[in-house]
C-alpha cells in the first residue's frame, strides 16, 4: 500500500533556538510548492529526494544535501520507489549569518549558492545534531550545527541576491501580495484583484508567478501554513488555527499543513509542547499513515 512505513518527526530542541529538526523516510509523499523562513539543511541517507528548485528538478541521493534558502519556492517528491530518508536542520536566518560574519569571508546576506552538495562529512555531522539534541547533549548539538554550516558555507555559500522592487511587473506583484496579507482569511479572486490593480488576471498572474516562484493561490496557502505554524506554536488548537487563517476546517488544514512542512498539524504541535523531551519519542506517523487511520472528508 503507498505510503506503508513512512515515519516523520518534526520537533524543537530548546537549546537550539530558532532551528527546526526534522527526521523521516517518505515513499510516495509529495511536497506542494512552498517556501520555508528558514534555511533547509536535509541529509540524505538512503533513497533520491527529488525537487524543484530553481527551474529544475535536483536530485540528491545518498551523501548528499538539499540546500534551500530562506523564501525559495521548491517541491519534494521520491526520485526511486522505496522513497528517501533523511534528517534535517532549519536554523533562521540571523542564526546562519552569525555564523558566516565569525567563520567566513562571505559579505552581505550569506546562502547557498547550489541546490544540492555531495558531502558525506557533512551528511553525517546533521544526523549527529540531531542524535546529539534527541539525547539532549546541548553542548555537542550547538557545536555540531556550527561545524555543519560553517563547512556548507564554506563549501557552498555566498552572497544572496537581493530581491529588487524595480520592474513595473515585481512592483505589481509586490502591491497583490500585500492586499493577500491584509486579506488572509477572506482573499479576493484574481479577477477582482487585478482589477483593483488595474491589471489584467493574466497579466497578474504572470508577474507574480516571476517575482515569488509561485501563483497567488499557492503563495496564499504557503502564508496560511506559516500563520497556522505560529498559532500552534503559540498552544492555539489546530481546529481553531484552521479557522483563523482562511482555511475552511481543520481537515483542510490537515492536507495543506503535512504537504508543506511534512507532519500533520496535531503532531507538529504535539512536539512544540514537549520541546524538553529527551527525544525518546517515537516517530509519528506521516500524513499518508493518519488518513487510513483516522479518515476524514476531502474537499
């Protein structure tokens, strides 16, 4: 049956501040096109991970990493068909250039400069992170995730490019996504966003798809996610979360939440409530595992 034996937990480890953690095997799971505030760090330990990135697809295998910048539309998808395992380090921004003024020549916003990077030393300094905080070893887990970006910057990192508002198309997509912003629970259609815009749909749609790497749709439900991420981090129940963001239920917010950031929202927030766990916590199953279990209605 697909998705039989996929397993993923996404969890916090107090003295990590601002890094996310994540270990899982996915088979047939589908990452829609999303972006992440954080950096992505995942390490591959068997299998291919597949995703769009850039343009193209990537594929890491093996010894590799799928590195991901801050606010950079991707996919994820098997590239075989036992899936892929991996575990990975979200660490923010600020954490990652702190790291880069003490420890390289990088000047301005560091990131990395290619999408995927062959690197069994580094593969295996993530997954030691992450065994050193589910054992709650606060000094061998900060210091690892140091090494570990220090080296991908090293070997991989350089100055972002900064997203520019010049261009009367990124000036338009800039004035749609803010009335998104402002209109997170009850969105306008396109039409009539563009025609408060004084644009057309498709022109709409084109410039905004060139300047976020994605549709209004998909960037809307990306914000929602995000928004939903903050609430039930802040102890708010999926069911009301939901709600407040724009989505119609929480079984709307079930699907949108595991195809973006991997787990479903109750797990997700289940772990934020225990980020002092040792981390003997089992592995929770993924989205595919919960719906057979605990079926619920589609849209």
């Amino acid at each position: 049956m697909a998705g039989t034996g996929e397993r993923a937990r996404h969890w916090q480890y107090e003295e990590l501040p601002g890094v996310d953690l994540l270990r899982a095997r996915y088979i047939s799971k589908t990452f829609v096109r999303h972006t992440h505030e954080n950096f992505v760090i995942a390490a591959i330990s068997d299998g291919v991970e597949v995703f769009h990135h850039g343009g193209a697809d990537q594929y890491a295998g093996p010894g590799a990493l799928a590195l991901v910048n801050p606010d950079t539309p991707h996919t994820g998808r098997a590239g075989v068909p036992e899936g892929w395992r991996y575990g990975a380090v979200y660490p923010a921004p600020d954490l990652v250039a702190a790291i880069a003024a003490e420890t390289t020549t990088i000047r301005g916003t560091p990131g990395f400069v290619e999408p995927v990077l062959d690197d069994p030393y580094a593969v295996r300094l993530v997954h030691e992170v992450l065994r050193a905080a589910e054992e709650g070893n606060a000094l061998a887990a900060d210091t690892l995730l140091r090494v570990a970006v220090t080296r991908l910057l090293r070997l991989n990192g350089g100055p972002l490019r900064q997203r520019l508002v010049r261009s009367a198309g990124a000036r338009l997509a800039a004035r749609a996504r803010a009335q998104l912003e402002e209109r997170l629970t009850d969105p306008p259609s396109l039409e009539q966003l563009a025609e408060g815009l004084g644009t057309s749909p498709f022109a709409l749609l084109r410039a905004f798809r060139d300047t976020y790497g994605m549709p209004p749709h998909a960037w809307l439900t990306d914000a929602r996610v995000r928004a939903a991420r903050r609430l039930l981090d802040a102890g708010t129940s999926p069911a009301d979360a939901a709600v407040t963001v724009g989505f119609t239920d929480q079984p709307h917010l079930n699907r949108h939440f595991a195809r973006i950031v991997g787990v479903p929202p109750g797990a997700y927030q289940r772990e934020r409530k225990n980020v002092q766990d040792s981390g003997r916590a089992l592995l929770v199953p993924s989205e595919a595992c919960q719906n057979r279990q605990h079926p619920h209605p589609q849209a």
